[in-house]
C-alpha cells in the first residue's frame, strides 16, 4: 500500500476513522471524502506530512464523486445509512461511487455492505444494500465486496446503546433474544479492507463476511454486558407479539426500534465462513477490547468491578 493513493468514502465516520489510521499506518495517502470535510480534520494529525487530503463529495451527486477518485489508485466505500435516503445512499449511491472510480481508471474498489444484504429481503435496509452490491457488481466486477456482521468499537451506536439500557433501566428488555450476531471489531474491520486492497487480484469479485469470534444470541449478548458494566439486573426476552407493538407503535425505554429494524432481527446476523483470517487477520473478542470504555456505565466508573470474568 505505500505510497498508493487512497480515496476513502465517508473516512471521518465510526468505521472510516478506522479504515484511515489503517491506510496510514501501511504507508498509503488517504484522501477522504464527505458531505463536510471538516467533520474529519481530526485525522491529519495521524499521518504524516501531506499524507492525508480532504474534500467534499456526496455518494448521490456523481460530479462531486469524480473529483474525489480523480487519479487515485483505490477506492473505499464506507457510506451508508438508515432512514429516508436509505436508496439513495445504499443502493444508487453505491452504484454511483463504483461507476466514478470504473470512469477513472481506479484499479481497486473495496465496497463495504452488510451481512443480509439482499435485493429479496424483507426490511429496506437489506434491499437496499443488496441492491447496491447489485450496481456495484455491474459496473466494477472487480470489486471486493465486504460484509461485516455488527460492528463493535469504543464510538458505535451498538454495545453503547444497549449498555445505555442496561445502565438506566431497571431490567433489560431484549427482543428476538434467540437471534444469533457475531460480533466484529471495528479495527478488525479496517484491517480487512486494507488486506483486501493490498493483494486486489487476489480478492478480486469475491464477496467476503466479516464476523468476530463470538457468536451469540441477543440475550446472551445482553446478560454478558450486563455482567460487564457490573449491574445486577434481570435480562427479560419480550414476546414477540410485544416486539411487533413496539416496533410498530411505540419505543422500547431509551432504544427506539423501527419497523425495518424488527424485520432485520428475524434473522441471525452470523457470518458465512471464516472471512477474517481468510485475510489473515485474527478476530477480537468483544471481552478482549470493551472494557476499556464500557467503564463509564458503572456505577463508579473505573473504580467499579466488573462482575464479568475475563
């Protein structure tokens, strides 16, 4: 990777910081790319001298994208969202980034989607990142194509939400507790994606999942990081029926769950095969990192014991 030039897709986010110091530390220039730049300024300081560029770019308007691979040698796409613009990002949005750097000659496309990501599936989010492998595919065959299971890190909206819950409530109040996920690090993550660009022949048009060495179910997730942030509260599997109102009607205490999320939790979120030390990289246990900033949800911070052994 020394030397390359890196143009990085939403490179200032949870996962993108990530991506960055990995870029940085094999030695590549980064150029990142987002709505607002700014937002990701603290990352010039991680390289070195002209290591690291900036500029504007949205996944859905293809002008800004052109100048952003403009003469790079690889391309990172990390956009992705929830919400309203769901297709315009996942899916076009992807499309779009693929077709700019197939247009500028790039040579390596590592394209990040999600573990249940398919045209057919039930919840938008699903189809929508399907749909964008599907673009992705069409216009840069060569593409390397990602999917992680859930992303854990000291800055995610994951183990922090519920640990929130866990932290507040006087029980835990799990939905599908029976669902499987298979947790993967954030930094686990990011080295991926540079093993993936580092050798892109050897990934090139595979589609590699992503998870950690931990597979639970929701309720066992649940009852672990209860014992983690030293509480001693009662993790209670809702019924179904009640999953169902809430998602439709109303909000769990401090978690608010969507339609589309309750439809994306009828499924297990487990990896198919052993996509990390396909790229020679050995997971993380989420025991082996959280503690570091799970510490703030106890009730005496880093003075508290955590009841969880390591």
């Amino acid at each position: 990777m020394k030397d390359r030039l890196v143009t990085v897709i939403g490179g200032g986010g949870f996962a993108g910081r990530y991506v960055a110091q990995a870029l940085l530390k094999a030695g590549a220039r980064i150029r990142i790319a987002q709505r607002d730049p700014r937002g990701a300024f603290f990352i010039k300081p991680l390289g070195g001298l002209g290591q690291t560029q900036f500029i504007a770019a949205d996944v859905r308007r293809p002008d800004t994208l052109a100048r952003a691979v403009a003469g790079a040698d690889a391309v990172v796409n990390l956009a992705g969202v929830f919400g309203p613009t769901i297709q315009a990002v996942n899916a076009d949005g992807a499309g779009n980034v693929a077709r700019a750097a197939a247009a500028a000659g790039v040579t390596a496309l590592a394209h990040v989607s999600a573990i249940g990501a398919d045209p057919d599936s039930p919840s938008a989010y699903g189809r929508s990142k399907g749909e964008g492998e599907a673009q992705v595919r069409a216009v840069f065959p060569d593409a390397t194509i990602l999917r992680p299971s859930l992303i854990f890190g000291q800055e995610d909206q994951f183990v922090n939400r519920f640990a929130g819950i866990a932290a507040r409530s006087p029980f835990v109040p799990v939905l599908k507790g029976g669902t499987r996920i298979q947790p993967v690090f954030v930094a686990d993550v990011a080295d991926a994606i540079v093993a993936a660009l580092d050798k892109p022949q050897a990934h090139a048009g595979q589609t590699i999942e992503l998870g950690g060495p931990d597979v639970m179910t929701f309720t066992q997730f649940n009852q672990w990081l209860v014992q983690a942030i030293g509480k001693d509260k009662p993790v209670v599997e809702l019924p179904d029926f009640v999953g169902a109102g809430l998602a439709r009607f109303g909000f769990l205490p401090g978690a608010p769950i969507t339609w589309d999320q309750w439809l994306m939790l009828q499924k297990d979120n487990v990896a198919k095969g052993d996509g990390l030390r396909d790229l020679g990289i050995t997971p993380t246990p989420l025991g082996a990192v959280a503690a570091a900033w799970l510490v703030r949800y106890r009730k005496h911070g880093r003075f508290a014991r955590s009841r969880h052994a390591a």
